[in-house]
C-alpha cells in the first residue's frame, strides 16, 4: 500500500504510527498551497527576498536558488521554507499579475483561450445565438482593424460578403426596434441598391447600380420636365406665368400641371431650366423676357434673360437657367413678358424643367 494519495500525493496517517498529528498537518499544508490554485507570478527564476506565509510562484525555467531545478513546478513558501509542488496533468493556475488562466498539459503551462475556435455551429456575444441567427452578438461599439505589418500581417483589411446565385440577397439590414428601415446591397440581383422605407414593408430606393455598366440610377430623384400645349398670349408688360399644363416626365410627381409650377418634395440643390419660343401676334419686333420665379414673388437670381432682337416667330426661342437651394414646400414657376409689343409664347416648344441634384 503507498504512503501517499494519488493524485495530489497527500500522505497517508499509518496503522499505530506515532506523532500522526505531523502526518495530518502536511497532508492540509499541501492542500492549502494547492487547492484553488492562485500564483502571483510566473517569469521568475530565483525566489523573491522577502516572500509572505502562502504565497505561490510558478517556478520559470532555468531556476537558480532555491529553486534550483524546480522549472515548471509550483514554489509555495510555508512556515518558513520553500515547499516544491510538482504539477501533474489538468491543474489549473490563476497567475494573478497578468490576470491569465494556464493549465498544465504534462509539459507546460498554457492558456486556456484557445487559439482556435473551429466547426461553431452558433456564437452569442452578451446573449444566445439561435437557429435562425446563429451569430448573435448584442453589443455597443465594434471594431475591425487591419492587422498591421509589424504584427506580422499586411496593413490591409478586406470583409468579403458571397451569396450563392444571383437570384439570392446579400447585405445588410439597419434596423429600428427590429424593423428594417434600410438595405444594402444585392437583392435579388447583381445589381447594388440602398433601399429606405418608413414603416419596414415598403421600400423605395434611394440608390442603384447598373453590375454591366456601373452606371448610377437615383429612381426616386425628383425631376421633371413639362410643356405647354397651347400659344400662351402675353400683353405688353405684364409678367405672366406660363401654362406648363403638360409633362413628358414628373418623378415623384413634383410638378403640378393643374398649378403650372413645381413644388419641391425635399429640402435640397435643385437645377431648373427653360425654353420660351416666340410666336408672332403684331409684330416680330416684340422684346420676349422670361425669368423662374419662387413662391410666386421671389425672381430667381441667374434665371432672368432677354431677347430684344427683330424675332423670327416659332424660330427665335430664349434660354433660361439657374440652380437654387429649395426647403420642402418652395413653389417655382416659368414667367413670360413681352415689351414693346405683345406676342405669344409657342405651344409644344415653350417647356420648363428642373431635377434636384443635392
């Protein structure tokens, strides 16, 4: 029969053996060094010079002292002197300086963070991964950042998304209270999209790119362009606004053809121009003026221009233009004048336009 215990080698009080007080008291000596293993260092290769009762190295290898040919063992100071405790497989050690969790594997002491972590089938981070989200992490802040060349790697960071067909999503969702209010990316094609929506059912997008092309489409940029399909008389010196009561396109709708004028949808840039053509009444002599008028008071600065040459009618036609910065609500409309003689502004090819472009 052994003297000691197997595993932690606590030795055993014998059949009619004397003093077995002394026994006994070994025996929670060593329990007490290695039960709830805590050491306070392990890069130390001599003891320290002044250790307190209980206190426990990992010895560091190429030990001198004391700790002569103690590497890799447990040092623990009791009563007075150094006791050696040789570690065996699985003990753990919590090395209190560098706040790190090692456990022996019959040859050193490692880490319990694997380097490693391989075939997961689900991750949560600060809350449970399930089926449908099988990474889960429930957090403030994130980081990605480029492992750099000292560190060994490139300096370069690059996150590749793939999906399986084109005819499958791939992106991201921004989300309020777990209701979509925006997508990125590949939906349903290969063409890239940013889609926005109010109330996470119906969405409108804001951005598209053509995969063949690379060409960038706003489908929901407000733009316009409109005409008149009537000769609208002007008498001599009277600004009247133009009868735009037709439009070859309105995106979004922005231009009231019943009200001939623009209503902006947004707060934003907006680029407007137009064609006033010249049709005769009296004479050809007529001074044609036109200018875009905001909110039905405010000229447009930039937009007002005059024509004062001997016209040629349905031949001579004034060109106007300018950009303005609109909040939502602002109203722009084309205003015709004539002096010297009155005359008429052509059907079909008096038109007006504008698209918001910031």
């Amino acid at each position: 029969m052994s003297d000691t215990t197997t595993n932690l080698l606590l030795p055993y009080i014998l059949a009619a053996q004397a003093q077995k007080h002394v026994t006994h008291n070994e025996a929670l000596r060593l329990l007490d060094g290695l039960v709830q293993l805590a050491v306070l260092a392990r890069d130390l290769t001599a003891p320290p010079s002044s250790p307190a009762d209980g206190d426990r190295y990992l010895v560091a290898s190429a030990a001198t002292g004391d700790w002569a040919g103690w590497d890799l063992n447990v040092a623990l100071w009791t009563d007075g002197a150094w006791l050696r405790l040789p570690p065996r497989m699985g003990w753990r050690a919590w090395v209190e300086d560098e706040a790190v969790l090692l456990v022996y594997d019959g040859a050193g002491w490692v880490g319990t963070t694997p380097s490693a972590l391989q075939e997961l089938t689900r991750f949560g981070l600060g809350a449970t991964a399930d089926a449908s989200n099988p990474f889960l992490a429930q957090i403030n802040a994130a980081l990605w950042t480029a492992l750099g060349v000292g560190a060994g790697g490139s300096g370069n960071l690059i996150q590749s998304l793939n999906k399986e067909a084109s005819a499958n999503d791939l992106g991201f969702l921004f989300q309020t209270d777990f209701s979509t209010r925006a997508l990125l990316g590949l939906f349903g094609t290969d063409a890239f999209r940013l889609a926005v929506s109010s109330n996470g059912s119906t969405f409108h997008d804001a951005l598209r790119a053509d995969p063949a092309t690379g060409i960038l489409d706003q489908p929901r940029l407000p733009r316009f362009k409109g005409y008149t399909n009537y000769d609208n008389y002007v008498g001599v010196g009277s600004w009247t606004k133009i009868g735009i009561n037709n439009t070859e396109y309105n995106d979004q709708g922005a231009f009231d053809a019943g009200a001939n004028q623009f209503v902006a949808p947004v707060d934003g840039t907006y680029l407007f121009g137009a064609t006033l053509m010249f049709k005769v009444n009296a004479s050809t002599s007529a001074r044609m003026s036109g200018r875009l008028v905001i909110n039905g008071t405010d000229v447009l600065r930039g937009s007002y221009g005059e024509s004062s040459a001997t016209h040629r009618s349905l031949a001579t036609a004034l060109w106007l233009q300018s950009m303005a910065v609109l909040v939502a609500g602002d109203t722009v409309e084309l205003q015709g004048n004539f002096r010297a003689h009155d005359g008429f502004f052509a059907a079909e090819q008096t038109s007006f336009w504008g698209a918001k472009i910031g």
